[in-house]
C-alpha cells in the first residue's frame, strides 16, 4: 500500500513538489536560524566568560554590588589565599585572578613632553606565569598583531585599534595616570610590547592588557585582586553545575555580615547575562513553534486545494467501496512520505549553510563600530547535535497537521454528491 502511494506521489507532482519545497523551506530555515542564534548567543556568553564574568566570579560583597564600576578600593586582600582555598576546594576548576581598572594613557614624545592621550580600559593578568590559564583562556599569543608577548616587567600590550587611534606603535613608551587602591594618583611607566586584537571592537578599541604584578605595584594593591574567575575544565559553561559550585563555596566560606567577605557568582548572576541565557533557551521553542504553526496552515491551505482537486478520485474510490477511514489514512500516510522527503532535504540544507557560517562567518565590524557589547565582529552559527533533528520531527510533524485538518472534508462530503461530481 505504502509503495503504490508512493508511486502516485512521484507520478503526480502536483501532489508532492510543492508540499515538499515548502516543507523544505520551513525546516531549511530552522534549522539555520537555529544554529545562528546558538551561534551567536554562544559566542556572547564565551566572550563575556574569557573577558569579565568567568563561570564563576568570586569578589568582596562590597565589590559585587558596584562591579560595574571595578571599585579597585574594595577588592581582595590577602587573595593569594583566598585563590589557595579555592585551588584546594575545587581542584578541578581553572583558577585566574584579574584586576580591572581605567584611567589615561599618555604618550610621550622624544622630549618626554605628551604627544597624544587616550582614556583606556585595563585588564591585569598574569601574563608572565609559565602555567598562567590566562595566557589560554584569553587567548592572547594568538591575538598578537604587531610586536611580541611582554617577556618582563613593565611591559604591555595593547588594542590594535587603540594602537591605530593614537598613532602609537610597538617600542614606544606609555604612561599610565590612574588612581590607586587607596584613592591617590597614579603614575607609572611602561613600554608597549605588542599590539593585540581579539576582534571585539570594545576590546580592540580601548583595552590594554598588563601583568597583574606590574598593575599591582602601580595600584598599592600588594597582595591583593579584584576578582578571581573561575572556568570548568572543558570550558563549557553548564549553569546547574556552577550554581551548585557557588552554592557550596558561598555557604563554606561566605559572610553576609561582613561586606569584604568573598562572595562567589555564576555567570547567569552577573549583569544581563541570565536574560541571555534564558533567550537562548527558549530560542529553539519559539523557532520550532513559529515553523510548525506557520507551515500547518500552509500545508493545510495546499491540502484543501489538493483535496478538492482529487474529489472526482475520492468519488471513484468511495463508488468502488473504500471506507472513507481508510482514503483518510492513505492521505495522512502519503503526508508522511512528503514530510520525510521534505524534512531530511530542508536538514541538509540548513546543515550545509550552517557549517558554511560557522567556519567562514560574516564580517560585521562596520555595524559594530560604536557598540559596547561584548560579542565577536565575525557573526558565526554553531552546529549542536540538536540542529540534526530541529526540524525534521516539527517538518513532519506540520506536514500531516496540515493533512488532518484538510482531509476532515472527507468525512463532510456525501458519496452522492462526489457521483454529482463525476458526472460533470
């Protein structure tokens, strides 16, 4: 019975061709949108991970009330062993602290007097550690565009963009104006190393990257950090495990009556980024929903067309004494045949534009000049083994949706008035 259908469907193309191309079409776009968005949202959330929240951040309580303003003067002390504790506690997580800070860079010209000045956003790290996760995390031998990696002390690197913008280049010398952990100015001299960039405009543009030590030094901040990140092994962020993570450690060795207590967050607790998390879970419903929902009636409209077209068949196989049940079900299985055909064409299209997004990508950085978000400006899709089954159950599933509503007239229709029919 399937074969026979089958052979209908293939010599009647007006019967298949078009449901099968718009089943291909539904599931084509699922499939790649769906693979964007994992893309794109994964891509936001590494960046934001590598670059400022970690999986896990563990700062003063103080601190994580005005993070955004890196409040340098309530940072940690004594973090050698605080990092020592969390080391020990959880030995299977990647460790790193960081400070962040801001203030002038000020370029001096051959006669030591200022050439040119530019406000920056600095990050500290350990830059010098031969097992700095740093070096890994961030990625940062590899982000190196003119110049070499900081081989001493008193070395820097900083944003290609940022480089470009002053006119300055590798060798030349820098001055650092901030303010240090206890409210005084600062002052301290570097010598750029290198240019760095890690294609983020908001990075490249007015980042410089520093040894903690060096930062340390020049900040009175001995023995102390502004946050310490945390990263799984396979730097996967899963927010069940990292909340247990925090869970245990803020209930081990976190105060609420003392505000320079260490306070651990997970990612999705810090700043927008759980409103992230929560769009990229809900994403992949919605796209399904939108599809199913969309194709149904499309399929259904295609289906009453295609039912009242083949009423003089119905007829003929009503007079000859098929029970009306049974051309219903052949209906259904036919819109099966077509959802399948369908579905796994619509797939291997989508996979195949998918890949192509996720190891060339699309440039943005034009549209991302001003922009303060954290995300790459190369957009790229990220193929999950769910993108493999994303739309194909849902092609299906709208193929024969279509078909049960459109083959309900079947049951309405009078055998006399399908004779009628066949007379004209």
């Amino acid at each position: 019975m399937i074969r026979f259908l089958i052979k209908g469907l293939m010599r009647d193309r007006s019967r298949s061709l078009f449901p099968i191309l718009m089943v291909s079409a539904g599931v084509f776009l699922s499939v790649f949108l769906y693979s964007y968005l994992n893309g794109a949202i994964g891509d936001m959330v590494d960046a934001s991970a590598r670059f400022d929240t970690g999986h896990v951040k563990v700062m003063t309580r103080a601190y994580s009330e005005l993070a955004s303003q890196t409040p340098n003067d309530l940072a940690i002390l004594d973090s050698a062993v605080v990092l020592n504790e969390l080391k020990t506690s959880y030995p299977r997580m990647m460790w790193a602290e960081r400070i962040k800070f801001g203030g002038l860079l000020d370029i001096p010209d051959d006669m030591g007097d200022t050439k040119v000045q530019g406000p920056f956003f600095g990050i500290a790290l350990d830059l010098l550690g031969e097992h700095s996760p740093d070096l890994d995390i961030l990625g940062v031998e590899k982000a190196i565009v003119r110049g070499r990696m900081p081989e001493g002390k008193n070395e820097i690197l900083i944003g290609e963009a940022f480089a470009e913008k002053l006119g300055i280049k590798p060798g030349e010398r820098a001055t650092l104006l901030s303010s240090t952990m206890n409210g005084a100015m600062a002052m301290y001299n570097f010598q750029i190393a290198g240019t760095v960039s890690f294609g983020m405009m908001i990075i490249d543009e007015s980042a410089i990257i520093v040894d903690i030590n060096d930062v340390r030094a020049a900040l009175d901040m001995a023995d102390a950090t502004g946050e310490i990140l945390g990263f799984s092994p396979d730097r996967v962020y899963s927010d069940e495990e990292m909340k247990q993570l925090a869970g245990d450690y803020n209930k081990r060795f976190s105060n609420k009556e003392d505000e320079f207590s260490p306070l651990m967050l997970t990612l999705g607790q810090q700043g927008i980024m759980s409103d992230i998390l929560r769009l990229a879970t809900y994403a992949a419903t919605f796209i399904v929903s939108i599809f199913v929902f969309a194709m149904s009636i499309v399929l259904w409209n295609a289906g009453l067309m295609n039912g009242i077209r083949r009423y003089g068949e119905i007829g003929v196989r009503l007079a000859m004494g098929e029970p009306k049940g049974a051309i219903y079900r052949a209906m259904i299985i036919e819109s099966i045949c077509i959802g399948m055909v369908g579905s796994i064409l619509g797939t291997v299209l989508g996979l195949a534009a998918s890949y192509y997004l996720q190891y060339v990508g699309i440039d943005i950085s034009g549209m991302m000049q001003k922009s303060s978000i954290m995300i790459s400006t190369v957009i790229r899709a990220k193929v999950s083994p769910s993108s493999y089954y994303i739309g194909f159950l849902p092609g299906i599933f709208a193929s024969v949706l279509g078909t049960v509503f459109a083959g309900i007239g079947i049951y309405r229709r009078q055998t006399s008035q399908l004779f009628k029919e066949l007379e004209v």
